[in-house]
C-alpha cells in the first residue's frame, strides 16, 4: 500500500512538472508572438523545471527499469559473470552519483553562504538547484535497492528497456492482424 502511494506522488510529481513547464513554454510562445511582450523569468523557471524533471526523472527511471542499454553482450555471459558485470557496473554507478553529491553538496554549501539569487527571480539559487542533491541521493538509494536485489538474487540486471525486443513484439502482433484481416 505504502508503495502503490510513493509511486503514485513519483508520478504525479513527474507529471506536475512536465506539464507547468508545457504550459509556461505555451504561455511564453503566446505573450511573445501574440502580444508582443515576454514573460522575463519564463526561460530561467523552464530551464529549472527541466533540470528537476530530469534529475528525478532519472531516479524514477531505474526504479521502473525505463532506462535503454545495450547488453546484448551481457546477456550472452554465464549467470554468475552476468551477475558479476551487473555489480561492477552498480558500483559504478554509485561511485559515480557520490561523486556527483559531493560536488552538488559543496556548490550548494557555497551558493547558500554567498547568497547568491537567480537571475530573473529574487530567490536564493540554492533553493531550486537543491535538486541537485535531491536527485543525486534519489539515484543512490535506487542503485542501492537494485544492488541489494541483484546480491539477494531478485534481480540478474539492470532490467533495461528492450526496445528490439518490444518492436519485434509488436511486429508481430501487426502481422497477426494482418493475417486476421486477409482471412475476412
């Protein structure tokens, strides 16, 4: 139950945000073109907004397993050296996302102590970078959850979205429709 809800608010936030930068492009693209005036702030708020979307995003990404890979070549491999090459890789990652929240932790400690605003609005810049961290954390702790289900045997991969596989799918079933038409 508890899931169902998280996944839920991940949605409904993703969602949130595709559609409040749609609108605000939409509503910018009208002021410009159809008045003659602009909205100052609208490109620095889309930007930010595309910077929250993809960063969360992302994290939300690798919990569905939405992410496209290549790993024809990993799947060719024995279970256990699949399992293995799946781990480095995880770890790969993590190192690679602590990286990252370090180096976000460290710009927002400086933007926060130097008070430093966004252009166009009169909000401190850390406020709205502060997905930076948000994201960088979001991603671990999905890195983590895969890692501990590809140690406890719950998961042999990534679970990458096969998009061959998914055209090769669907292919057929126009085929099979296809036939059902002629058979008419």
């Amino acid at each position: 139950m508890l899931g169902k809800l998280i996944n839920r608010l991940e949605e409904s936030f993703l969602c949130l945000l595709l559609v409040a930068m749609t609108l605000l492009v939409f509503a910018e693209v009208v002021a410009r073109f159809g008045f003659n005036a602009g909205i100052h702030w609208a490109q620095e708020v889309t930007l930010l907004l595309s910077a929250w979307f993809v960063l969360f995003g992302a994290s939300y990404g690798v919990k569905v397993g939405s992410h496209i890979g290549v790993d024809v070549f990993v799947k060719m491999l024995p279970r256990n050296v699949h399992r293995g090459v799946t781990m480095l890789a995880l770890a790969l990652c993590l190192f690679y996302c602590c990286l990252f929240l370090y180096g976000s932790w460290i710009y927002l400690s400086k933007m926060k102590m130097i008070g430093i605003e966004l252009e166009d609005l009169p909000v401190e810049k850390w406020i709205p970078m502060s997905v930076l961290v948000i994201g960088f954390v979001l991603l671990i702790v999905r890195f983590l959850n895969l890692f501990w289900k590809v140690i406890t045997h719950k998961a042999d991969g990534f679970h990458l979205a096969d998009e061959a596989e998914e055209s090769m799918h669907i292919a057929e079933e126009l085929k099979a429709m296809n036939e059902q038409e002629e058979t008419k």
